[in-house]
C-alpha cells in the first residue's frame, strides 16, 4: 500500500509513502503522528489504521482542517 504525505505548499505535489516505511518508522521511534494528503482515499487510511491495530497498537485518525474551504484539510493519524 502507497499512501501520499501532506504537501508542505499548496501548488506541489504530494510526496508517496509505503506501508512498510510507515512501520519501520513505528517501530524505530515507538510512537509517530503522520500527516496525510486529502488525496488519499479514505478506505486505504482505514486499512492503515486497522493493520496497527491487528498488532495491539492504538492508532487515531482525524480530519484536520486547515482553512475555511471545504478542499482546505488533511489526515492526521497518530500511531502509539
């Protein structure tokens, strides 16, 4: 599974992530908060959040908003 991180200014491009970066880094630094691009469906963040969660780990996702615009968020996932 490929996910797309946040973009750090509005006319980029999103940059990718694989799954198995994303538990790597988990399991290097114990906990991690990861910002994700409102491109990404919401389906694949489920499954993100519902593999860690198969291997006892708590995980919150949240829609972050950003501005007044409806296209103006972002997903916030924090893996513990």
């Amino acid at each position: 599974m490929e996910l797309k991180l946040a973009r750090k200014e509005l006319d980029s491009k999103p940059k990718s992530i694989k799954l198995e970066k994303i538990i790597e880094i988990v399991q290097k630094e114990g906990q991690k908060i990861f910002y994700f691009d409102k491109e990404n469906s919401h389906k694949d963040l489920v499954a993100l959040v519902e593999h860690f969660e198969k291997n006892d780990q708590s995980v919150y996702l949240r829609e972050v908003k950003y501005g007044l615009g409806d296209d103006d968020y972002m997903y916030e996932i924090h893996i513990l």
